[in-house]
C-alpha cells in the first residue's frame, strides 16, 4: 500500500500547483524538486492531480486555509509554472485578500500574448529557466536554470555490465535519442541520422526511449517501418517509457537531442551527468548546458537541418579520442554547474525574499 505524503497546511509556507493530469515536463520538474527542496528545509508542498501521492502534498480543500499564514510567518509563497496557476492565485490575492506572494517560472522562448504578459505582470517574483526565456520577458527576471538529481544521474560502474543488464549487445558502442516521439522532439531527424550512419559502422547501435501517444502513435509506426525498410531493425531499436531511464543513460555511448523547439530540455543534461557526450540542436536552453570548444562536452546544431546531425554524429562516433574526452568533460560540467541542490538553492533565496518583504 503506498502512503500518503500529506502535508499539514499550517506547516506549508510555499505552494507548487500542477493544474494538468498529463505528465510534462512542468509535472517532471515539480516530482524532482519538492523532495529535495523539503530536504533542504524548504517547507513545500504540491497541489493537484497527476503527481505520486507519495509527494508530500496539501489538498484542495486546504486552499480555505490560506487566509490564515503558515506557522512563523506572514504569508505564503504560491510557485506558479502554467497560466491557469496564475490565475486562480491573483483570485486569491487581490480579490480574497489571502496572505500570499506569488512566483512565476516562465520556460517559453517566444512572444507572450497579452493574456500572458497580463497575468506575468502581476507576478510578485519571475523566475526564467535560461537566457534566452529572459529575453522574452517584459518583467525584472531571475534566471535560475534547472539542475538534475546526479546521484540518480551518474555514469555506469561497468559500461559493459550495463548495456548486458538491458538486454543490450555489451559489444556495440550506442547511441541514443530519449523522450516523448513526436516531430517536435525531432526523433524522425535522429531516425535518419542513424539510417545513414550506422550501415558504414558495424560497430554502432541506436536506441530511441520515449513515449508517443494520441496523434503521435502513427508518425511513430512510420519511423518504425522506415527502419524495417532499411534493414536495420535489429540496430535502431524502439524501448518505449521506462521509469528507470536513468538505467538507460548508462549503456548510451553518444547521445543526440534532435528537438525542433523546446522549453528548457533535460535529457541533455540527464546524459552529461551520465557522462555521456551529447550533439544538441540550438533550440531551448541547450546551448546554455553544453560546452563546446575548449573543454567540448558536445557539439551544437542548427534545428532541423539533417545533414548537420549527420556531420556532427559522425565526428564523435567516428574519434575515440575525441568522444572519450568529452565523456569526462560532460561529467564534471553536470556536476560542477547543475546539481539540483543548486536549483533549490537559488529557488529559496526567492521565496525568502518574498516570505520576508514587509
């Protein structure tokens, strides 16, 4: 029986809602953070559906409660990530008068409508996950960009050892593509990518670990077939969604983020801090996590553009040398620069500012 993580709402002093059922990456970041951020004494507590009820959470019915401010302090800090988050806690400001500040974390890196840029203007705090989201706001910002868990993200003891545990040919150096399916997540470019690669690299597999869903399961069943078609089933293998991905990191010898567009983007990050040297296209905070030049922990490419995905595949797969490097180089970048606790950290300092404010 799984337990309840319920969290008394006198002893909440910060609020993370996540208003949708569907799992995204607003949903991934709140499951990673709230654990550690409560281990680090920050008081949060979620709020909605389509978490694991063993996240520590307060229930919808506690939000009457919010007239009343936490043990030992003023008011609330209410973390908002999505439109309708924002929403409902300028209801519960300004016209229910409860005693709460209000944050708001932006991922987008496009204009703002003017609902949006509305409902951000009457943000107590902005936070921005990276540069470029900063340089679409209209609002003072604080960048803070996301970190990862790197004791749950770190590279295999025995690279051979763990491609055998997944049932992977420990004699074949991988590469990998990891996410949801679909044409925005640019899974059909890496697809193409490995179809022209792989039949002049014997030594080298591909691995493409995601979910497609709804409208995205066809475009899926054609890169499977495309596959089919060029005899490479056996080499470019489909593994589906897998809650212990981090396991999948660890047998993947070069990984490739072949997105379109992106808010922000983990999994680059996920494969450094496995050690795993990364080709990303210029899209979401990408070019903000990978070093490239001196100290290179991977390359980046324009978005969309097949031939550069090739081009750039090919020199990592192709140099040892080169590829070892980089595998040491993205290790050390993942844990010197983007620890989860660093995240925390730089969240508390905002929600202190605003717990604190006269």
């Amino acid at each position: 029986m799984v337990e309840k993580a319920e969290v008394d709402i006198r002893d909440a002093e910060i609020i993370a809602p996540n208003f949708k059922k569907r799992l995204s990456g607003v949903t991934s970041t709140i499951i990673q953070l709230v654990p550690v951020q409560r281990a680090r004494g920050q008081k949060v507590a979620a709020l909605g559906p389509g978490l694991p009820e063993t996240l520590p959470h307060i229930r919808f019915r506690d939000l009457f409660a919010l007239w009343s401010p936490p043990r030992g302090r003023r008011r609330r800090v209410w973390h908002a990530r999505r439109n309708l988050e924002m929403l409902p806690a300028i209801l519960m400001r300004d016209v229910l008068r409860m005693p709460i500040k209000i944050a708001f974390t932006s991922a987008s890196q496009r204009r703002h409508t003017g609902w949006t840029k509305w409902l951000i203007s009457k943000m107590d705090a902005v936070i921005a996950t990276s540069g470029k989201t900063s340089a679409y706001l209209t609002v003072p910002n604080t960048v803070i960009l996301h970190g990862i868990d790197t004791a749950r993200f770190c590279p295999a003891e025995n690279k051979t050892e763990a491609k055998a545990a997944l049932g992977l040919d420990p004699h074949q150096k991988y590469a990998g593509c990891f996410g949801r399916v679909r044409h925005q997540k640019g899974t059909d470019l890496f697809v193409d990518t490995m179809i022209r690669l792989l039949p002049d690299r014997p030594g080298w597999s591909a691995i493409v670990a995601g979910r497609a869903t709804g409208p995205h399961v066809e475009f899926e069943n054609g890169l499977k077939a495309k596959v089919e078609a060029a005899g490479l089933a056996d080499r470019i293998i489909f593994v589906g969604e897998h809650t212990n991905i981090q396991d999948w990191y660890k047998p993947v010898d070069l990984f490739v983020a072949p997105q379109r567009w992106e808010g922000f983007g983990l999994t680059p990050l996920e494969a450094m801090a496995t050690g795993v040297p990364v080709v990303a296209t210029d899209v979401g905070a990408f070019s903000e996590l990978l070093v490239t030049g001196e100290n290179e922990t991977g390359i980046i490419i324009k978005p969309d553009t097949l031939d550069d995905m090739v081009f750039a595949s090919a020199a990592l797969m192709d140099d040892d040398t080169r590829r070892d490097a980089a595998s040491r180089n993205a290790l050390r970048h993942a844990q010197s620069n983007f620890s989860i606790l660093n995240e925390v950290e730089a969240l508390g300092k905002v929600y202190e500012d605003l717990l604190s404010r006269p």
